[in-house]
C-alpha cells in the first residue's frame, strides 16, 4: 500500500475510534492516534494472519483497533 492510501485508512481509523470512544482528544488527536494506530494495528494484524480478503479490510479493521487502544491508552494516562 502506498503512503497516501496508508494516511486514508488511518484518518479514517482515527476518526472511528474518536466516535468509539465516544470524546477521544479533539479532531486533529484523534486523526492523529489514528495514523500512529493504523501503523501499530496494521504491522500487530499482520503477524496473525494473512490477508484473506485482501489488504484493505485488513488493514482499515487493524488501524481501527489500534487507534482505539491507543486512544483508551492515552485517556488512561491523562487522568493519572
């Protein structure tokens, strides 16, 4: 996948897990945590398995759950 279609899927990822999380930090953090998550989820999705059906849905599911782990992270260590 190319650079432009990686930071599609992790806006797109940020977006949801801002909308998941019902808060997250604002549009730009959430777009952010959501590229940072697309690369971690994406690289975690990976080691599992293969691409069954295809790299797209893949890679959107996997920044998906890594921009909201990485949100419910970050909102962990903010009221600490």
């Amino acid at each position: 996948m190319d650079w432009l279609g990686f930071l599609v899927i992790g806006l797109s990822a940020g977006w949801l897990a801002g909308r998941l999380t019902k808060g997250g930090f604002g549009v730009a953090g959430d777009l952010l945590a959501g590229a940072l998550g697309a690369l971690l989820g994406g690289l975690f999705f990976r080691l599992l398995a293969p691409h069954p059906w295809g790299e797209m849905p893949e890679s959107l599911a996997g920044a998906a759950v890594g921009a909201v782990v990485l949100l419910l992270l970050l909102r962990l260590i903010k009221r600490a």
